[in-house]
C-alpha cells in the first residue's frame, strides 16, 4: 500500500452489480498482489440469510472483480464467541481493503460502537487502506444515523440515531444519505432513502445548524481520497450537498478537492477523540519505551515462528509476553497499556489457532 491516508468510499447502492466492478478493480490495485480484502457482516447479522449474503459477496469479487475476498464475521456482540470477535478484528487489523453493506444502519451502530471495530477503520484508513460502505453501512459513517426502518417501516416519530462518526477523524462532519434518487415508490415520493422531501425537511431541521447531509444516488460511488485530498463521484448517478434546504448537485466523473464537504472554520476532531474508539484501540504511546520495544520484537519472534511452523517457539512467544504482562502490572504500568498488550496477547494465541485451522490434516 502506498504511504499516507487512504480511502472511503460512500455507495448509495449496488455494491454487488456490474456497475461496481472497474472500480473495485481500480482500488484493489492499490492493495497489489498480496494484498487482502475482506467482507464485514455486521449491518445484516441479525438476517437469516446473512451467511448467504457473504458467500455473494465472495463470489463476486471471486467471479467478476478477480481477487479473493475473506470474511469478517461478527454478526453481533451477544452472540459472538471471544475468539470469532478476536478472529474478525485480526482479519479486519490485516486488510487493505474491507467492505461492509447491507442491512440496518441502527443494528450496525448498536453492535459496532462499543467494539475495537471502528478504532480499526480509522487505523487502517490512516495506514492506506480503503473502506468501502454501501446502503445501510454508508449510512451509519456520519454524525447521526437514520433510522430508516424504524421509521419507514414501524412508524416511530421522525429522529435521529448516533452514528460511527468514523469521518469526523477526517475532518468531515456530514450525515451520509444513500439511496438519495430512489423511485420504489411508485405513486408516492421515496426519495432521499425512503422519506421523501416532506419527512426530509423535517428530519433536516431537527439536526444542528452547521450539518451538511451528504446525498448519494443509488448505483453511486463518493470516493474520498485523504492522500490526494480528492473527492471523485463514479456510477450511473451523482451526490448531493444539501445545507439548510439549499442542494448543490455534483455530476458522476467530476473530480474536486476534498474542502467541498468541509467547512474549513471548524478544527477537526482527532481521529482519538471520536466517539466510538475504545481504550484498546488508541496507539501504544503512555507506556515506558522499553516495554513496547520488549513487546514488538517478541512479536516479530512470534510470527517468525508462526509462519516457520514452529509450535515450541510460538507458544515460546506466548509464555514470554504473558510474563512480560505480569511484570508490567508489578511495576505499576498504567491499565490503559496492560489492556492494549493483553490485546495483543490475545490476538497473537487467535492467530495461532487460524494457522493451525488452515493446516492440512496428515491422518498418518
């Protein structure tokens, strides 16, 4: 991956059609050869079908994008065993480019934000990587979350939800809108993800006065590039800013700088800052340098065994970080640094059971 910021990319829909594939091929291509790409289930895990919803998936990218896609499953934290959770955040900790669609937008907030799983964008998109969220998943990147279903559906009075606020690390404070050109309704206007201009109006007013609402047609990419501070729209529609009713419509193939959707008077949040962000995902700073020295060459001993196949060397590695830990807490390191290398600790021993997963059974 290149060096500085990556990507997000905001669909209004169609993830999974013919529209998408040139671009998928086209970001993929920053990831080169050995790159991994990986599939979140998250937004849909409450779905019968969600497993059936990450098999299309990975046959797309398989059959129509040329590139593996893996998948990260963590369908929700009740039902979510501790190493399927650990197995997902290594798998997402690892990826280049990770999408993420489908399903209710509240659903994903409530199981994501009090995860690692949103610190983990942030890094990864600090790193170079690309996040690509469609539908129900772009919806949940902004400040506030519509809660479609809730109202469209069951009827509850017009409100807002919290949102991941993953772009407020970036310096955007939006609300994401997908679905914005939608004609499903036929007779009746299901416009702007199903609310139509009335409840639109409303629903505006309610959020605080220095809120852009970001509108992205369906079959739409917003591609937000922090490197080259870009922002470009591919696909068959366009996005919309959309500030105190005023809209300023913006054509697919245009190509502009990224200070279009900021307002430049406000500081922008730390990505440590926002909302969202556990201890365990905030970099390993507050601790005596010689601890993470210890900690970062015991890891390069463990996954240089790991990947030589060698058990006594990698449960070696184990024993001397869980050591390690124990000395930390007699010297009275703070429990912000014991919990991040308990996390490491822990996803190290995942990791370990992954490789030993994926070896071949030999039943001489």
């Amino acid at each position: 991956m290149p060096s500085g910021k990556g990507v997000i990319v905001l669909m209004g829909s169609g993830e999974l059609t013919p529209t998408m594939v040139e671009l998928y091929k086209r970001l993929l291509s920053r990831c080169g050869k050995k790159g991994r790409a990986t599939f979140l289930d998250t937004p849909a895990g409450f779905q019968p079908n969600v497993d059936q919803i990450s098999k299309r998936a990975a046959a797309y990218f398989r059959n129509r994008v040329g590139y593996p896609l893996q998948v990260a499953s963590f369908k929700s934290r009740e039902n979510t065993t501790a190493f399927e959770a650990s197995q997902a955040f290594s798998r997402l900790k690892e990826s280049d480019f990770i999408l993420i669609g489908p399903g209710s937008p509240t659903y994903a907030v409530a199981q994501l934000a009090q995860s690692p799983i949103p610190g983990i964008f942030r890094r990864r998109i600090q790193e170079g990587a690309c996040l690509v969220t469609a539908s129900a998943a772009a919806l949940t990147m902004g400040r506030f979350t519509l809660p479609v279903y809730e109202i469209y559906k069951v009827g509850l009075p017009l409100h807002w939800a919290e949102g991941l606020n993953i772009l407020s690390g970036f310096g955007l404070d939006l609300v994401v809108i997908p679905h914005w050109n939608n004609a499903e309704g036929g007779t009746h206007d299901t416009r702007f993800c199903f609310m139509g201009e009335t409840r639109m109006a409303t629903l505006e007013a309610l959020l605080p006065k220095d809120t852009t609402i970001l509108g992205i047609d369906e079959h739409t990419a917003c591609i937000l590039d922090f490197e080259t501070q870009t922002l470009e729209i591919s696909g068959i529609g366009g996005i919309t800013l959309r500030h105190g009713g005023r809209e300023r419509p913006l054509a697919s193939g245009q190509s502009l700088p990224l200070d279009v959707l900021k307002k430049r008077e406000r500081p922008s949040p730390s990505p440590e800052s926002a909302p969202g962000v556990s201890l365990g995902t905030l970099p390993p700073e507050k601790a005596a340098p010689d601890f993470w020295d210890r900690v970062h060459a015991l890891e390069d001993r463990f996954q240089n065994a790991v990947r030589s196949a060698d058990g006594r060397e990698s449960a070696s590695a184990l024993l001397e970080l869980d050591r390690i830990l124990w000395e930390a807490r007699e010297a009275v390191e703070s429990d912000e640094v014991i919990a991040q290398a308990r996390e490491m600790l822990r996803e190290w021993i995942v990791l370990l059971g992954i490789r030993f997963s994926e070896h071949p059974h030999d039943p001489t």
